[in-house]
C-alpha cells in the first residue's frame, strides 16, 4: 500500500481536477490509480490543479505530475476523474497551464489524447463533449483494463474511434448517442484507498466502502441509475481484511452504508480495534442506540445526517423515508451517547416549495436544537439529469435569497446555519442542465475570470437553455423558472 512506481511501456498522467486535498480523498480516483498499476503494460503518475494557480501562470510554469515531475503535455494519454459540474473548470485550467489545446478538434497528433471519467459522466457527461477525446461512464475498474490492452497494442490516436459505441463508452464526433453505464462484477467490490496521507480532506483516512449502489428511490438522486436500484454488499469479513494495520482511522464509503443489514457488527468491529470510525451517509431511519454509541467510541463527536427537504411533505414528494420521528430519535441519541451536536443537511428551492414549507423547517430545527445542539447545511436545489427530477427549473435566486434570509434570521442564537452560495448553485444547475454549449460557455466564462456576471454572459452568448418541465404532480408550486 501506498505510492505505486513501475517501469511500463505506457504511462498515463491521472489528473483530479481539484487541489491535492480534495483529490486525494477521493475513492474513485485513488482506485483507478491502483488498477492502472495492476496493467501489466501501464502506469500511472497522479497530478492535481495547483493551489497558487496565479503563481504557476506567472512563472509559467506547466502542470507536473506527482511521482515523476513529468509535464502532462509529455504524456500520450491524460485522464480526468470528475466529480461534478463545477470542477469543469479545473480541467480547463490544467490543460491550458499544459499548452494542451482546449477543445478536441484543436489538437493533433503532437498532443496527448484526453479522457474523463467520474462521478459526473453518470449524470451530464456532455459538458465534456468539447475538450475529451473519449470519456469512460459510469464504473472504470473493469473497462479502464480492455482500454489500457488497446492503448498498449494500438496506436493512441486510435483508441476513440476503437471503443466509439462500446457501452460505457462515448467518444464525441464519433458516437452518436451515450451508451449505458459501465458496471463492474460484483466480485471487483470493494473500492478502497490505496494511499494514505494527512494532507487531504480525510486526513489519513483510510476510505472503503462496504456496499456499492443504494435501494431507495430518491427523486433526486443520481444513485438511482447508477446502483440499477439495488445494494450491491461486501460481507464484514471482506472489509476488515482489507484495513491496513497501520490505518488508525477507517470511513466507510457508500451512498446508503447504514442501509448494510451489518453494519453494526461491522462498525463495532472496527472500533473494537482501536481505530476512528467515519461513516459517509448516515440515514437518520437506520440509527439505533448500539451504532451511534460505537460511533461515539470511534471519535464521532458530530452525527450527520440529512433532512433534504424543509417539510414531510416535501419529503413524500421526494419519496424521502425520513421523518420527523426519526430525527427526533436521532437527536436524543446524540445526546444520550455524549455527542458534542447534530448537523442536518437540508435543500431548499425543491419544486413545490413554500414559504409554508420553510416555515416548518425553522419550526422543527428549534425542537430539536431543544434536545441536543444543532447545525444546518443548507444547499439550492440542482436537479440533476438522469433523475425524476431532471428538467426541475431553478428556483428564482431572489427567491431562494429570501428563504435563506428569513431561515438564517429566526433561527439566529439557536441552530447554526451554514449556507452554500445561490449564484454558484444557479451556474452548476445551468452545467448540470446543459448540453455541448453548456460546456463551452464554461470554457468563455472562465477565460473571461470566472465570477458570476462571466458566467451569465457566457451562457446568454451561447443560448445555453436547461430543459424544463413541471414539477412533480402534487407539488403545489408554479412552474419551473429559471431566472439569475
């Protein structure tokens, strides 16, 4: 465990398109990497975007890989793992402080050929559409092996129009529509870190997941194509024997994790061995007073957990199973097993939403700051494709402002309100709507500096339009609106 060096006939430059902290806390890329290595012909060398990215462009100086120091624009293949729609620009950032032309059509045989994979090609890949070469959907580990054989037989240049049509595979101006996701054997489970480092989000955590996919059916999420509407479990047994000895600090990774029939065994075993415990996705309707007092053994001093939408009703709406009880529930634990507070993730701007549904939100965050201390995460709603909820408008930004303001303000001195910002909320629902010139009004307005009115310029000159339609049935709202 831990760096991974080899002599191989080709290397390829794995690119996070986020700082290293952020980067390196994430599962996917880290398991790529670790598969890239076990390629009898291939390795990879890991770059990240710069954190003093002002410095690099005034001393020009290109992005370098990790490992080697190898520019990326001497390698033949740069692979990209995004996560979402706002990390576009950091792609567009390392290729440009590389001399790697933009957009595909720009580059020849001189440069590298361009790939991306992630999170984000399970939702709106086609902002990619522009700049990659070929782009990887949805799960990697299997197919990144039948790519790195025909990298290593074939030429490079080659390789878009080999797997052009391949399902999980879209190679744009050759295939004519995405195929299907990617999805590895469920012997391929689980994903787990490779590398361990205090310089990361997770500082020196080591990440695996116990189960993949999820079995609800949020109408929001993304999850729901990805998992085929299922788990898919890996046993306790498997888990632990993949913990590194020297990890004193395990997280357990996965959309639904307390959703595994043991995870109390699981997690109790873990703590049992001296280690920090750190878990995801808490759902508040799993919890019970055995795991959340192991939690407390492992160093939980937080329980997180997520209310989603401001009332029950919108929860129904949502198909959302939590409900007040379970939160209530959930609050009394914290308190009962010495926890220091409760944070909630919460969204507002779902469709159908009322000041009526804001209101209960404050009313029911003050009954349970009453049991034990609260904090609220606060996000805008983005609906997301390939969900329910694909084509829900945006909720008007002075709209949303207002929710904000009053939610902040009557709750003051008694729940802490964290806020996650309306406007960039708006440009990723504008990215994660759009199609190809979605994608290149992200390139203008990141040329143009990247604040806000760049970006409204930017998607106004390209007639970016999300697709719109009525929100659910039941609802209660006007129709979507998509003002900024």
């Amino acid at each position: 465990m831990g760096i991974l060096r080899k002599p191989a006939s080709l290397k390829i430059a794995l690119c996070h398109p986020a700082p290293y902290s952020v980067g390196m806390s994430s599962l996917g890329f880290q398991t790529i990497y670790r598969e890239i290595h076990q390629h009898p012909g291939a390795s990879a060398e890991r770059a990240f975007l710069p954190d003093n990215i002002g410095e690099y462009r005034r001393s020009r100086t290109p992005v370098f890989s990790y490992e080697g120091e190898v520019p990326l624009s001497d390698f033949p293949i740069v692979a990209f793992s995004i996560a979402y729609e706002l990390e576009l620009t950091g792609l567009l950032e390392m290729l440009d402080l590389s001399g790697i032309p933009l957009l595909r059509q720009d580059r020849n045989g001189r440069h590298p050929l361009v790939i991306a994979g992630g999170p984000l090609t399970a939702s709106n890949p086609a902002i990619l559409a522009p700049f990659v070469d070929l782009i990887i959907l949805g799960e990697g580990e299997e197919l990144v092996h039948a790519f790195l054989d025909a990298a290593v037989d074939t030429s490079v240049k080659e390789l878009p129009a080999r797997f052009s049509g391949r399902p999980g595979c879209f190679a744009p101006g050759l295939t004519a529509e995405m195929s299907g996701l990617a999805r590895i054997r469920d012997t391929g489970l689980p994903a787990y870190s490779q590398i361990l480092t205090k310089n990361t989000v997770l500082a020196s955590m080591f990440l695996i997941e116990p189960e993949r996919g999820c079995s609800r059916n949020c109408a929001y999420c993304v999850m729901r194509r990805t998992s085929g509407g299922g788990m898919r479990l890996v046993s306790p047994e498997k888990v632990i024997s993949l913990i590194p000895e020297n990890a004193r600090r395990v997280g357990l990774v996965g959309a639904a994790v307390t959703d595994h029939p043991h995870i109390g065994e699981l997690v109790d075993r873990i703590v049992a061995g001296g280690r920090e415990i750190g878990i995801s996705s808490l759902r508040a309707d799993r919890l019970d007073e055995g795991l959340v007092h192991s939690l407390a053994r492992g160093g939980y001093r937080t329980l997180t957990t997520a209310l989603d939408g401001a009332s029950q009703r919108l929860r129904d709406l949502m198909n959302r199973s939590t409900a007040e009880k379970h939160l209530i529930r959930a609050a009394g634990l914290v308190r009962e097993a010495g926890l220091q507070n409760m944070k909630l993730y919460v969204m507002l701007g779902l469709p159908g939403e009322k000041m009526d549904d804001v209101d209960e939100l404050i009313r029911f965050s003050i009954e349970l700051a009453s049991i034990a201390p609260l904090s609220l995460s606060i996000s805008p709603f983005v609906a997301k494709r390939n969900t329910p909820l694909d084509g829900a408008g945006f909720e008007p930004i002075p709209l949303l402002t207002e929710k904000l303001s009053k939610t902040r303000l009557d709750l003051k001195n008694k729940v802490v309100v964290k806020e996650s910002s309306v406007r960039w909320a708006w440009v990723e629902y504008m990215l994660s709507q759009g199609g190809e010139s979605a994608g290149l009004a992200a390139m203008d307005a990141w040329r143009a500096g990247g604040d806000f009115a760049s970006w409204k310029r930017a998607f106004a000159r390209r007639e970016v339009q999300a697709f719109q339609k009525p929100p659910l049935s039941g609802g209660g709202g006007k129709a979507p609106e998509t003002n900024a």
